[in-house]
C-alpha cells in the first residue's frame, strides 16, 4: 500500500488538472494511512511493555519532524520556481522509508505464530 502511495505522490505534479491532482492526493492519503495500525502495532510488539511509551514517543517524533520541516523546504522551492521536484524529494524519501522497513522487518514472520 505504501509503495501505491510513493507512485501516486509522484504522479501528482504531472497531473493534468487541479481536479486529477486533488484525486491522487486523496487516493495516495488512503494508502499511506491505510498501513498506519499495522506499522504500529509491529513496533510494540517488537518492544518489551516497560518500553512501550517511549517506543511510541519516539516513533511519533520521527513522523513530527519530518512534517515540520518538509513544508518548509516544499515551500522555498515552490518559491524558488520548481512545481516538480518537492513532490520527487517527498516520493525518494518515502522509496527509502520502505526499503529500509523492508530491510529491518521482513524476516519477522508471525504467520508462524
């Protein structure tokens, strides 16, 4: 679901109309948050309970910082002329996110369970 969502953000700034753009920022919306409760509920049960609200701390002010500081560089190269490239700085940096999760998480299998 997240790597829809990657495709659909970087189909944004090439969308044709305001309305196909609105679309695909809805649709990639939906995905994102679509994997939120699963990504959650990995990182506590990777972590003992006595950790739990730190773990949950910590996640959190790693989704806070990037959204503080993306609009503020999205917003100075918007400024500076360029539609394009903060939708495909936003796509790369998510492509990383999902390698990287795949890389940490994807030898957890809990169908064994």
């Amino acid at each position: 679901m997240r790597a829809c969502g990657v495709v659909l953000l970087a189909a944004i700034p090439f969308a044709p109309s305001f309305e196909v753009a609105v679309a695909l920022y809805a649709l990639r919306s939906a995905f994102n948050r679509g994997t939120v409760g699963a990504r959650q509920a990995v990182t506590a049960d990777l972590t003992r309970a006595e950790r739990r609200g730190m773990a949950a701390s910590v996640q959190s002010l790693s989704l806070q910082i990037p959204r503080a500081v993306g609009p503020l560089l999205g917003g100075w190269l918007i400024r500076q002329g360029d539609l394009v490239l903060p939708f495909l700085i936003a796509a790369g940096l998510q492509t990383v996110y999902l390698i990287l999760y795949a890389a940490f998480f994807s030898h957890l299998d809990r169908s064994e369970t």
